[in-house]
C-alpha cells in the first residue's frame, strides 16, 4: 500500500491490494478528488485518515440495463414521491451521513468529506437526487459526473423505496444526458436487483478511458 504526500499523484491502480486498497493520506483538495475519480479511485476514511480505494472486480450499472421491478412501476405512477436534482446537496449528503449502516460502525463522511463534496458541488461536478414526500425530504443519493460517466458515492432513505425511488428516476435523467456507465463501486444486493454487476478492473479502466 503506498503512502501519499503533499504532491498530487496516486499510484496505478493495479497496484492496490486484493480488498482494493490502494493508497492512504494525502488530503481531500478538490483538484485531487477529481484526479482520483478520473483514475478510478474513490475515498473511504478510516478514522481521521484518507484510504484511497480501487476495488476489483468493479461494481456498475449501465443505464439501458435498468431493472425496475412491477411494485416500483406501481409507486412512481402513483406520484407518491416528488423528485428533483441538486435542490439540497448539502441535506442529502447529510441524510447520508447520519445513516446508520449495519456493515459500518461509524460514518466514512467526515466533517471535511462532506465540505470537500459541497465544494465539488458548487463548482458543477458533484449532484444530488431526491426524494420528496409531502414537501419533506425522505430520500437521495449523489455523486460526481464526469464526461458520460457518473461515480456514485452514497444514499440514504428515511422511508420504504425513497432511496430506490430517486436511484431509478436519476439513472433515467442520466441516460437522457448521455452518461453511459455509473459507477457503484462495490457490491450490495440493493443495487444488483436494479441490474448493476461486475466488471474487471481492466474493463473499469476502459470505460474510463472513453467516456471521460
């Protein structure tokens, strides 16, 4: 595993452990958020110290595969949920962070995670999906686009579907914007029933090389 310095560069990506680990330090400066996503490397913390990953196999959906199930039919035509983009980056990345997962102890979304993505926010590269039911946000996800390529980071839900619901409804704006390729990062059943699966490192790498 290599340690980083002050100076903007990551290592290659085949060179991360068998768990995907392929760096940590370094800092969360904007200009190296958007290097490591160009190189198909993504930050998860471990207490206050950067880890720098690049799993393999990589998990992803391509946006013409799809996979909305009869019930979730059923909930979007009812018009049960609203649903917009970038209209509370700051509240959805909150909801995410909050969160409680079952395979974490502890939140990966820092204090300077969370300032760092705002900032990418502002500057047109991070974006949010969400969920609205009777005027109150219960669900969202966000992310970076780059190119025809999306890096999804996380999602939250309040209530049953909320965060299914925007996950659909923005793979579809996506796809009318020409994205191609969203990346999942790793496996959760939740997404493999929407139709995301894996892909080789070396396939990653490809996509990464046409669609930025």
């Amino acid at each position: 595993m290599h340690i980083l310095s002050d100076k903007l560069w990551f290592p290659p990506i085949e060179t991360a452990m068998e768990d995907g680990l392929l760096a940590m330090g370094g800092d969360l400066s904007v200009d190296r958020l958007l290097l490591a996503y160009q190189q198909g490397i993504f930050p998860w913390y471990e207490g206050n110290i950067p880890l720098w990953w690049s799993p393999h196999p990589r998990f992803v959906l391509f946006p013409h595969q799809l996979v909305v199930s009869k019930s979730m039919q059923q909930i979007i035509k009812s018009n049960k949920f609203a649903f917009t983009t970038n209209k509370d980056f700051a509240a959805v990345i909150q909801g995410c962070k909050l969160t409680k997962r079952v395979e974490q102890e502890s939140t990966w979304i820092t204090p300077a995670v969370e300032q760092s993505f705002i900032e990418l926010h502002q500057l047109g590269y991070a974006h949010s999906a969400e969920t609205w039911l009777d005027g109150k946000l219960v669900g969202g996800l966000y992310g970076i686009k780059m190119g025809h390529l999306f890096f999804g980071e996380s999602m939250f839900s309040k209530i049953s579907n909320a965060s299914k619901f925007a996950f659909i409804q923005y793979v579809r704006v996506l796809q009318n914007q020409g994205v191609q390729l969203v990346d999942c990062q790793v496996y959760t059943q939740h997404l493999e029933s929407l139709g995301a699966l894996m892909i080789s490192r070396d396939e990653f790498k490809q996509y990464l090389a046409t669609l930025l």
